[in-house]
C-alpha cells in the first residue's frame, strides 16, 4: 500500500508540473491539490502506526499545507493568505520536530549559519516586497522567513535525517517561490518550486511510519 501510494504521489507531482507547462488549468486545479490529498493519506496511514504528538502535529503542518497551496493557485491573487496557511504549516513542523525523541543540542555555528543565510535573503528580497505590497507585506514576509529558518533549525534539532532533508528541501522551495515573485521570474520556475516542495512533505508524511 505504501509503495503504491508512493508511486501514485510521484505520478500526480509529474502530471502537475505537465499540466503547468502547458497552462492546462482545469488539471492543474485537481493535480496540484491532488498530489498532497495522496501525501496526506500516506500521513494518516502511519498514524496507525505510531499516534504519538509528533505525528499529529505533521499531519496538521500537511493540512495548513494543502489549504495554502489552494490559495496560491486561485486565480485572484490570495498571496497573504496563501502566505499565513503555509507559515502555520511550518509552526506546526517546527513543534513536531521539537517532540522527537532524541532531539540534541544544534551546533553554534549552524545556527549563526542559518540566521546569517536568512538575513541576507531577506534584505535580498526586501526591495521587491516593499514595491509589491510595502511595509504590512514586508513584516509578513519577515514573519516567514524566521518561521521557515527556526524550521530547519528545530529539524536539525531532531537529527533526524529524514527531516532535516525535508526542512532543507522546503526552504529551497520557498527560497525560489520568493526570488521569482519579488526579484525576478525564473525559467524553470514549477521545476524548482514543486519538486523539492513535494519531496519535502512527502519526507515528511513518510517519517510517520518509521518513528
């Protein structure tokens, strides 16, 4: 079951990116959501499994997911919503990882690592979101940032690998969605937004059955 569920979410995540290559709308309103409904079940599976506080709090972080990738993809311009959806997501992640057994103590210069990588993104950015939206969008996207970077610090926390791989996929992803909303458009934009964003939950949604 898990295997073919598996199997399934990386067919869907390839028709999704087809269907946004070719501007094929109708699919891409089933596909993009569909993906992560597949994601989602592999979570609820492993629930089964292991019903401990760290796998509740995936499943929500998947949930607030799936809700901010329907935001982004109305056509009406929901960005801020999308944006809210997706920083409780990582607010979730950042608990789960936190309930994992194990957790350890994060090396001092990953962390300034980390918060000097942020920072430098975020003045990166800061010229486009004040044009786009200004000061209110600025905060929010700043609100963002120090979730999804305290994200993959708490993933490192856990050391667990699985995690730490999807906390890193997910900054990327997110990294790129910025850079070609507020600096400017990249080529190969759904690639390297979809892949590592599908990875990342699909990691995640997986950790529930080996914890």
């Amino acid at each position: 079951m898990l295997l073919s569920l598996s199997i399934l979410t990386m067919l869907l995540g390839i028709l999704y990116l087809h269907s946004a290559e070719k501007q094929l709308a109708i699919w891409m309103y089933f596909l993009k959501p569909g993906t992560m409904v597949i994601i989602i079940f592999i979570a609820i599976l492993g629930l089964g499994e292991s019903s401990s506080t760290y796998s509740w709090w995936i499943l929500a972080g998947l949930l607030f997911s799936i809700l901010g990738d329907i935001f982004l993809m109305l056509p009406k311009d929901r960005f801020i919503y999308g944006l809210v959806s997706f920083l409780a997501g990582h607010v979730c992640y950042v608990v789960a990882f936190l309930y994992v057994p194990g957790g350890g103590e994060v090396k001092i210069w990953l962390t300034g690592a980390l918060l000097f990588t942020a920072i430098l993104y975020l003045l990166k950015l800061s010229r486009g979101v004040f044009r786009s939206g200004g000061i209110a969008l600025f905060l929010a996207v700043t609100a963002y940032v120090a979730i999804i970077t305290s994200m993959v610090w708490a993933a490192f926390y856990s050391q667990q690998p699985l995690m730490i791989a999807g906390a890193i996929l997910f900054f990327f992803s997110d990294a790129i969605l910025a850079w070609d909303r507020f600096i400017g458009k990249l080529t190969y934009r759904n690639y390297l937004v979809m892949i590592p964003y599908y990875l990342a939950q699909y990691l995640f949604a997986i950790s529930l059955h080996w914890m």
